[in-house]
C-alpha cells in the first residue's frame, strides 16, 4: 500500500493506492480448457477466503464441433446487489457470443443450482467484482453432452 499526504493551509487530503500483489488473483482464468469434463472456481474460493476486489476473470471451456456443455455450479456465493450490478458472474455461449445468461450473483445452496446448457461447443464464463464486500465465490462443473437438440413434446395422456 502506497499513502501520500497532500497538506494544505486548513485541508489535509491522504490519498491511498493499493500496488497490485505479486500475484495475478485471476491467474489461471483467460484458460482455455479443452477436455470434456473439468472443475474450476473463482479466486480464492479453493481456500474458504473472500475472493478479492476489481476482478476481471474469465474462462472459456471449448469442447469439439457437434458437442455442446453442461455446466452446474457446486457452490456459489457471490455478494448479493439489485441486479447483480456489483459483483457477478455472466455466461457468454457460443463463438460469437450470440447468447449470454446471467448475470448472476448472491447465495446458491446445495438444492439451488445454476445449470447452464450451451447451445454450441464453446461457453465462456465471466466473473466481475467491484470495490467493497466479497464473499466466498464459486465452484464450477463441467462436462460435454451430445450435440443433437433435445426436443420435449406434450404429454399425451391416453384414455
């Protein structure tokens, strides 16, 4: 942490700059992962610490044309806002991102999943934060599933 004092006649004025760690807290996000099942989670969230402030991480699963992906959280907590304006998680599918679902933010119990399926073989997923209060983040699975659309009919009910 860097603190600079500016004194004038009646003012004082600190001004406190926090110098990014050492440690890139979104390292190991930008990733593309390629196999057909995988986990992956928020910063710090493998530890039961509070992810951090002014995050931008993203990941991007890729799996083969034809096959798309299933992906379910099995654990989210992520800090509560209207709207998800503060910090949230956003899923982008497709190449071209021609759908997103979220954002999404606040605490998802074990019988309260979030469950995306993609309609192409990439899903990419991003996670912000603002300034303030964090929580505990977030733990993803993934895994492929066959391509092919799946279509429900009506039930037809025979008398």
């Amino acid at each position: 942490m860097l603190a600079l004092t500016l004194a004038f006649s009646a003012i004082s004025v600190t001004f406190v700059a926090y110098a990014k760690a050492d440690t890139d807290p979104c390292a190991g996000t930008g990733v593309v992962f390629a196999k057909d099942t995988g986990t992956f989670n928020s910063p710090d969230s493998t530890n039961s610490l509070a992810y951090g402030p002014w995050l931008n991480c993203s990941w991007t699963i890729n799996t083969d044309i034809g096959k798309r992906i299933h992906l379910e959280s099995t654990v989210f907590n992520v800090q509560y806002s209207a709207l998800c304006q503060k910090d949230n998680v956003t899923f982008i599918d497709g190449i071209y991102g021609n759908h997103s679902y979220g954002p999404f933010c606040g605490f998802k119990g074990p019988d309260d999943v979030i469950v995306v399926n993609s309609t192409a073989h990439v899903l990419r997923v991003i996670f912000q934060t603002d300034s303030k209060i964090s929580a505990t983040g977030f733990k993803f699975t993934y895994w492929t599933i066959d391509g092919k659309k799946i279509f429900y009919s009506t039930p037809v009910t025979c008398a």
